[in-house]
C-alpha cells in the first residue's frame, strides 16, 4: 500500500472550477492575486458553515452518525450513481493513520468515516475524499487536504435507493486484504487500533442502536430520528413514570447530540449481552411511541423529568 502522491493542485482537489492551493501562492484562476484573497475567501467562507445535519437524506442517516461518532469498526457498501456506478467502494469507520480514504491495488476504494474534516459540512469532506480516491491511481492513499470553493456531497454521489448493510467488526483487520503486503505503519496502526476496540454489537430489533461492553458496565448507545424537542418529551413522560429504563439493573442516563439528532444512552450490567438487550429495547421502543404520540401538556412531574434530562445532555458537535 503506498502512500498518496501527486502535487499540491493534484492532492487538493479535482472538483470544483478552481482548485484549493496554498493562501499565499498565486490563486490558480490567474487573477495574479494570492489564493487567501481571492477564490480562497469563497473556500474559507464554506469551510466555516456549519451544516447540523450533515446526513440527512441519506438512507439510515442515524446509521451514518453512529458510524462516525459511536462505533469503533464497521463497513457498509455504497452504490455511486452516474459513471462510476460500478465502481466498489466501501465506507470504513476509520482507516490506518486516519486517512480520508484509500484506493487498493485492486482498485476498490475505502472511505473512511471517522477523519479530520476541512469543513462545517462532513457529507462534503467525505465526497471530496471519494471523489479525490476516484481520481487516484491504484495501490495510493488520499492524505488530508483543503476543499475547493465548491464541490459534490455524499447526497450528490450516492445512491438514494441503496440502505446502509452495516457489518460491525470487533478489529480493524479488514482494513487490509492482503497482510503480508503491509508496511511497518500499517500494522503499528492495525495492531494499535486493535488493542483500543471496544466490542460493540449492532441491534436487530430496532434501528441504530449499539451495544457496547466495557470492563464496568455495559452501554447500549441509540441514535434516534425523531425531533428533538418532541423526543424529549416523550422521554420525560416515561422518565416521569419510571418506565425509562431497559429492565432490571439498567439506568437511563441521558443523551448527547449528534449532527443534529439524539443519541440516548442507557447503562447496562456487565452481565447483560446485546442478546439480552433485544427485546427490552424493542419494548422501550414501543412504549416511546406511544409517548411521542401523547401530545398534552406536560405535567409538572414530566417538566421536572424533562429539566433533568437537558442538564445530563451534552453535544458532540
């Protein structure tokens, strides 16, 4: 596996009308002026925009945030659209020394999902590292770099009929398809990134949720799609009438968001599988609907079930 190549203008972008560069080299459009002062204020003012939700329209998008945020290995295929519709392609959550993406000797691209990212918008960080992998030459890895003024999103690349089938892993080996053709780094960060994986199972009773198993205690980590403020609500009715747990020994113990969703979090005995978790949170599942359903004023119990759950609410991003 080789590392990436190619020059700046080459790494930078090939999307966009005026590739990324330097701020102080000449600004590739030829206005003789330095790139900072000209398309790179255009570049900069993009990067700066915060996009809160980065995967919406994409299928299994609470699956997309999980993947970046939650699980530690994972890959799903992607079906492109348009001329590299045949192209393979598969999304990893990390890859070794955290490169954007890689291009095998075979010519099978991997993208990975949990990377350094240039911009407000990680569904265009993303498109820019498939699109610069497609670009590539085979056996070569695409090194971080700035985006262009303008570029794809995932949205613009994908195939919106294709779902998320999520295999998760409990290491990093697929990151190589041939071991003896690794380099010394790359099996430092394989052996490394091994080491640190938590293991982590994907529900089959309801969507995008994931158990993980710690030495302590259990996790089970659930990335929902409904809207907040109507989520929440739901949640403190149960709260409020002891029913926000997933059964004996387990405890509701807040949320996070997420690229704009959120992500309840319940803590679980060492003794509980994700096996034994199965129907719990298909029931809890059941009984959320029914709240999220309810839509009368909160009562004060509900209010005060609610105001603890936005103090134990934290923001990833």
């Amino acid at each position: 596996m080789k590392g990436h190549t190619g020059n700046k203008t080459q790494t930078a972008a090939a999307t966009g009308s005026v590739p990324a560069v330097g701020g102080r080299e000449p600004c590739p459009c030829n206005s003789g002026r330095r790139y900072k002062a000209c398309h790179g204020r255009e570049a900069a003012s993009a990067a700066e925009t915060l996009v809160l939700r980065p995967f919406q329209g994409l299928p299994n998008e609470c699956d997309w945030i999980a993947l970046r945020e939650l699980v530690p290995a994972a890959t799903a295929q992607l079906k492109l659209t348009g001329e590299h519709a045949e192209q393979t392609v598969t999304l990893a959550t990390v890859l070794p020394m955290a490169w954007p993406a890689l291009r095998r000797a075979d010519g099978t691209i991997l993208v990975g999902l949990q990377t350094h990212t240039s911009s407000g918008d990680v569904s265009r960080d993303l498109a820019h590292a498939l699109e610069r992998a497609l670009a590539q030459e085979d056996g070569t890895s695409v090194a971080p770099g700035p985006l262009p003024e303008s570029g794809d999103r995932l949205q613009d690349l994908l195939d919106p009929s294709h779902p998320l089938e999520i295999t998760v892993h409990q290491g990093f080996d697929f990151w190589v398809d041939d071991p003896t053709a690794m380099n010394a780094e790359v099996s430092a960060s394989l052996e490394r990134a091994n080491a640190a994986a938590m293991p982590t199972v994907r529900l089959t009773s309801v969507d995008a949720a994931y158990w993980c198993g710690t030495t302590e205690k259990n996790h089970l980590r659930w990335v929902m799609p409904h809207a907040e403020e109507e989520l929440l609500d739901a949640i403190a009715r149960l709260h409020a009438a002891g029913e926000s747990s997933l059964g004996e020994g387990t405890r509701f113990v807040g949320s996070f968001r997420a690229h704009g969703l959120l992500v309840p979090v319940w803590d679980l005995p060492t003794s509980m599988s994700a096996e034994d978790v199965e129907k719990p949170a298909r029931e809890f599942g059941e009984r959320l609907a029914a709240a999220m359903a309810d839509t009368s004023p909160l009562t004060p119990r509900q209010r005060s079930a609610r105001n603890g759950l936005l103090n134990r609410q934290i923001t990833l991003n």
